[in-house]
C-alpha cells in the first residue's frame, strides 16, 4: 500500500488507465473477432465494414499508445490478407 500523498494518486491514476487500457484492448479484440467471423460467413458487404471499423478502431490504439505502430500495421496488414485470400480463390 501507498504511503504517501503522491503515491497514493499515482495509484489512483494506474487504475483508471489500467481500466481503460483493459478496455480498449477488448474492444479492438472483439472488433477483430468480428471482422474473422464476417470473413469466415462469406459475405463481401459484412467483411468491408466489418474491416473498416476494425482498422480504425486499430489505428486510434496507436495513436492513444495502446498499441505499439509496428504491432498495428502488422495486425492491419494480416487482416487484409485475410480479406484478400477468399477474393482470390474465386
């Protein structure tokens, strides 16, 4: 436990952006779940805004420093791929 003042608010703080950092991350993960799920059911018009909203949702985590720039272009760039692997076998 704390024992100063400003350990004590420092504390504080940790918790509210470990809460928010928790957040975030689940909600980027539960984005990148449903865009592989949109990917898996076959529909093209599903997986683009499914896509969409997973890749802005990634590149605000940048941003706010939840992700790390290289990790989000990485994860865009694997999505893509993804997307782009059903469109070429047809």
């Amino acid at each position: 436990m704390p024992n100063s003042v400003s350990a004590k608010k420092s504390l504080r703080q940790n918790l509210r952006r470990r809460a928010r950092n928790r957040m975030g991350r689940s909600t980027l993960r539960s984005q990148i779940k449903r865009l592989r799920v949109a990917v898996a059911g076959d529909d093209a018009t599903a997986t683009e805004a499914a896509f969409r909203v997973a890749v802005k949702s990634i590149d605000q985590a940048a941003s706010k420093g939840l992700l790390h720039k290289n990790t989000a272009a990485r994860t865009k760039s694997r999505l893509a791929k993804l997307i782009a692997k059903p469109a070429a076998a047809e």
